[in-house]
C-alpha cells in the first residue's frame, strides 16, 4: 500500500529501548552545553584552556557516516527484499537493523 510506512520487523521493545538511549545521549549533550556556555560566559575559559571542553565532544563525523551507511544498506535489502528471496540477505537486513539500534 502507498503512503504506508515500511516497517523493519523490530520488536516494541527494541524500539523502545533505542529511544531511551538516544534521548539519553541527546540529554547529556544538552547539560555539556550548558555547561561549556556557562563557563564561557563566567569567562572561565578561554582558547588556551578550551581543550578540556572540546574532550567532551568527540568527533562524530565517522560514526555518523558509518550509521547512515548501514541505514542506507538495510533500506536497499528492504526495497529489494521482494525481488530477491533470499534468507541470507534477509538475515543480513534483521542483523544490521539490530546493530544499529544497540549502537544508539
């Protein structure tokens, strides 16, 4: 059916948890950057000590690639999931849909 969101066979509770976790990781970002602006505004850092604050943010750009990669993988294994029966690639899809939630 048309306009029906694809779903990925993943159980409520996966979803759930993978929720949690990324709310989780987007409430910790929040109180760093509190945390850095108020600092910055007290005027307690500067560019000479800023380093310990840029620790806590560890660059993302690779990870960030490597999950859209494999989201990118399990949508192709999805569309094409019709035209090619096959159980290994199916397996594949459910394997990479698990790997990336438990990476959230």
């Amino acid at each position: 059916m048309e306009g029906r969101p694809k779903t990925i066979g993943l159980d409520k509770s996966a979803l759930v948890k993978a929720l949690n976790t990324s709310v989780k990781d987007l409430q910790q970002g929040i109180d760093r950057h509190c945390c850095l602006v108020a600092s910055i505004l007290d005027k307690k850092v500067d560019a000479k000590n800023l380093k310990p604050f840029l620790a806590l943010y560890p660059s993302k750009s690779r990870e960030l690639l490597l999950k859209d990669t494999i989201k990118e993988a399990i949508d192709t294994l999805e569309e094409s999931r019709k035209a090619f029966k096959s159980k290994r690639l199916e397996a594949l899809r459910k394997k990479l849909t698990l790997v990336l939630i438990d990476a959230d």
